[in-house]
C-alpha cells in the first residue's frame, strides 16, 4: 500500500493562493491520488482526484509530477472557510470492488484574514 | 446531491449497553464504510459493504459488528460498548470500484459517548 506524508499545518493568507504538497514516493502505476478535506465537526468532503495528468475543478486544481512520487493540491483564492484538515490519500484495491481509501493525519491548513 | 444520513449526531451510552448506529445513503450506492476518528489517529476503517449482506472487515473491527439488510443502510453494532469505544463515528458511501467512482461521501458524524 502506498503511503503519504504530508505536512502537519500550514498558513495560508486569505485571498493568495494555498499549495498543499503530499509524498507518495511509493504510489504504483495504476492507482490515483485523491484529496479531501474536513472541516471542524464535519465528516469529511472529496475535493479531487487524479492519475498522472494536472486536473482542476471548481474548487481546486491538482499538480501531479511526472513520476508520480508527489503532488500538491491547489487552492486559487483560499478563503476562511477552506480552514481544514487536508488529507492526500491514494487509493488502496480492497477485496470485492471497493477501492478501501486509508485517512493518514492530512494537513491543517489555516486561512488568516 | 448525494446525502449521507447519520440517525444520531450526538450519542451517550453507558459501559455495556448494546448500541446501534445508523446509516442511510439516498444514491443507490454499491458501497458503504464505516470508520472512527479518534485524535491523532485519523480516520481508521472499522467494516466495510460492497454489496446487500455483504461485509469485509476493515483495520479495526475488534468489539464491532455490522449489518447491511437493505443497500441503502448499514448499521454499524457494538454489541457491548466499552469506554474506549468513546469516539467520532463516520459512515460513507461510494458508487463502485472505477477512479471517479470511489469517491466516498460521508455523513456529519456521531460522537458516541460511554461512559
């Protein structure tokens, strides 16, 4: 199983963009990086996914280098409420066709006004 | 919008009592999780359903049971809840296997309570 390592907090200000970098030097060729986030006495929210090419959605763009060993999520215009708990995760095939997702610590990102 | 309901979010047993949480996803999802936050520790997976009276364990099942009657809820048992048991449970739900499939969507979350 690939593991990853990810800051335990980082600042951010309110309106600059927020990078959020994640280590999965040991990720395999045909698994994904996924990327969500919790925010306080909340269960946790997908923010995006991807394989080996950059992808970006409405809520945030991600960065995979070419040999796949890290990425950095992307928040263009972080605000106060992308304050959270960031988790990088790759998925893990478990039995049966679930594709079990393993939550390490993840990255408490603080937006400061 | 998917919606994972949690029947409970705040819940306080005492040691010994027989306690069950419940779950309700309204996609017709294949999958469904269960897992519990614990400070420092994350997000660990207790069981998990891949399909109507199916269940795998996950990395922590000791003391845990689960049952999954209908697709749309799992209901996640102690079945003598101890004070170490005391936790943030959160259930979740995914459609199948493929990348944009496995994306799990959770409920708010129950904060149990044994005292």
């Amino acid at each position: 199983d690939a593991k990853t390592t990810q800051p335990t907090s980082m600042d951010c200000a309110e309106g600059r963009a927020a990078n959020l970098p994640c280590n999965h030097s040991t990720i395999s060729g045909n698994e994904y990086v996924y990327w969500y986030r919790q925010i306080h006495s909340q269960g946790p929210q997908y923010i995006i996914h991807g394989l080996k090419n950059n992808e970006t959605n409405e809520m945030a763009s991600l960065i995979i280098t070419e040999d796949r060993k890290s990425s950095t999520l992307i928040l263009p215009h972080a605000t106060l409420r992308d304050t959270a708990v960031y988790y990088c995760i790759v998925r893990v095939h478990g039995s049966g066709n679930t594709g079990k997702l393993i939550f390490g610590q993840g990255t408490t990102l603080q937006v400061k006004p | 919008d998917v919606k994972v309901t949690q029947s409970s979010r705040y819940l306080v047993k005492r040691t010994g009592e027989k306690v069950f949480l419940e779950c309700v996803q309204d996609m017709d999802h294949e999958n469904m999780f269960w897992y519990r936050q614990d400070p420092g520790l994350g997000l660990r997976l207790i069981y998990f359903s891949y399909d109507v009276k199916m269940k795998e364990k996950g990395d922590i099942p000791e003391g845990y049971s689960v049952s999954r009657e209908k697709k749309e809820r799992f209901s996640l048992i102690l079945e003598s809840a101890s004070t170490n048991q005391t936790s943030m449970y959160l259930c979740a739900s995914s459609l199948g296997a493929a990348p944009r499939e496995n994306i799990q969507y959770f409920g708010a979350g129950t904060r149990l309570s044994v005292l």
